[in-house]
C-alpha cells in the first residue's frame, strides 16, 4: 500500500518536515487521504463481516450494510481513478 509506504518514510522526519513535505508535493497527501479512507472502508467491511458471523445482525441488515459500504468503496476508487487520470495529463503521476 502506497499511503503506508508514505507514512512510514514521513515517520522518521519530524513534524514540522513532514508538513513541509506535504506542502511541496500536494498530490502526495491527496493520495495518503484518498488511499487512507478507501482502506478505512475495507476494514469496515471486514467487521461488518464479522459481526455478520457472529450472528450479531441479521442477514438483512448485513446486506444493507455492505451494500452501503460497497457503495462508499466505488466513490473512493473513482474519486482515485479520477485523480491518476488528472495527474497522468498533467505529468506528475
């Protein structure tokens, strides 16, 4: 995962570097944010699945659930295509 990959290099530098960092490559933090919550999502969904089987909530419920889930998923992966797309036009991916 890429956002992990930034994250553990932006670890060894202090704060104040890792803003400046940011400041001067924008796409980098769009792509930790855009990476970050798709994945965030994911891991819902894995614990919908969970408590899925647990038998904590019905079947219904599970799949209005992921169902919404899903959905969130796909917006975060075209909000992601969208900006590779941009960037593959201007140069900077």
């Amino acid at each position: 995962m890429l956002a992990e990959s930034i994250w553990q290099a932006l670890s060894q530098v202090s704060d104040a570097e890792t803003l400046a960092i940011l400041e001067k490559n924008p796409e980098m933090e769009q792509t930790i944010l855009i990476e970050t919550r798709r994945e965030m999502l994911k891991a819902g969904r894995a614990e919908l699945a969970e408590i899925f089987w647990r038998n904590t909530i019905s079947e219904e419920v599970y799949q209005e659930e992921l169902a919404r889930l899903d959905e969130r998923i796909q917006v975060w992966e075209r909000i992601e295509d969208s900006f590779d797309t941009l960037h593959q036009k201007e140069g900077t991916v």
